[in-house]
C-alpha cells in the first residue's frame, strides 16, 4: 500500500490561453502528470508522518502578512534529476522568483525545517515535460525559449494536498492575503 503524503503546492491562477498551452505541453510530454494535479510549484515537498491537521495549523500558521504576488514565466530549462534518470523541462520564473523563494523559506522553517529540499531541485519551477532523453528536453525547451516566453500568472492561495499513489485530494485552500 503506498504511502500518504502531505505537501503545499501554489497553483496560480493564469489566463485561459497560459493554462491551455501548459496544459498541451504537461499532455505531450507529462502525460502521467497532467491531469492528476494542476500547473503548480511545490513550496513545501511531500511529507510523511503528519496529521493532516496540525500539517494545515504549521502551514497556516506561517502565511499571515504573505500578501497574493505575480509571477513571470520567462524561460524553460532541462533538469536532469539527481539520480540521474529522468529530465525534466521546467518553466521557471524571472519577475517572482524572489518571492515564491522567500515563500518556500517562510514554509519550510519551525517544525517543517528539517523537509527542505536542497537546490536545485527547490528553484522554483512548473515541471512540463518528463523524458529519460536528455537531447529530447533540451531541443523541447530550446523551441519554446526561442518563442520567447512570457507567461504572467498571479500566486494568490496555497493548496495543502494529500497524495497516496496516484490519488491527489485537496485539503484545503488558503487564500494569501489573509489576516491572522
């Protein structure tokens, strides 16, 4: 039985052209993906061993003052995973990197601290494609950074999302911009 597993993720929120040309992107070449879980960056990786409420309150409990913020995809990048394997194609921020890494670190720190992922893998990214072909990704994103890429896109809630296997359910939805 595979394991349950919590984490926080930013959907924003795009105009119906942005959404529909990474979404045909996710179904070319992120078929599992696509469809299981919406464009998103991961702010705080999957974790095991949390009660799904106290994992809300220690969210929660850090976005007070963390007002919504736009966000620029300006560029995509080939990834090549730390295990060696798979490559990814990432679309990553210009204008709102600063701020989606001042998130993560605002996330990841008190009893969440010891769950931070590394660099590169936590640079901020919405992952479009997945290949074991190196040569593949990098022609794929060569082609769309040559489209020049200029996604706007707006951070204005976190998600807190339980996965098990292949199942994906929303907990709960916390608008930025919140008072305490």
């Amino acid at each position: 039985m595979p394991a349950e597993t919590l984490c926080v993720l930013l959907c924003p929120e795009f105009a119906l052209a942005d959404y529909e040309q990474i979404q045909l992107w996710r179904r070319e070449h992120d078929t599992a993906r696509a469809d299981l879980l919406l464009p998103h960056f991961t702010l705080v990786d999957p974790v095991t061993g949390w009660n799904p409420g106290e994992f809300a309150r220690e969210i929660e409990a850090r976005l007070p003052g963390q007002n919504p913020f736009e966000i620029v995809l300006d560029r995509a990048v080939s990834h090549q995973d730390e295990g060696g394997g798979e490559v990814a194609d990432w679309l990553v921020p210009g204008p709102g990197r600063e701020a989606l890494e001042a998130l993560q670190d605002r996330l990841c720190s008190g009893a969440l601290a010891g769950e931070r992922r590394a660099a590169p893998a936590r640079r901020p990214h919405i992952t479009i494609g997945r290949d074991s072909d190196a040569t593949a990704s990098q022609a794929r994103v060569k082609a769309i950074n040559e489209g020049e890429l200029s996604i706007h896109c707006l951070a204005s809630a976190v998600q807190i999302v339980r996965i098990k296997g292949e199942r994906v359910k929303l907990l709960e939805r916390i608008p930025l911009g919140r008072e305490s």
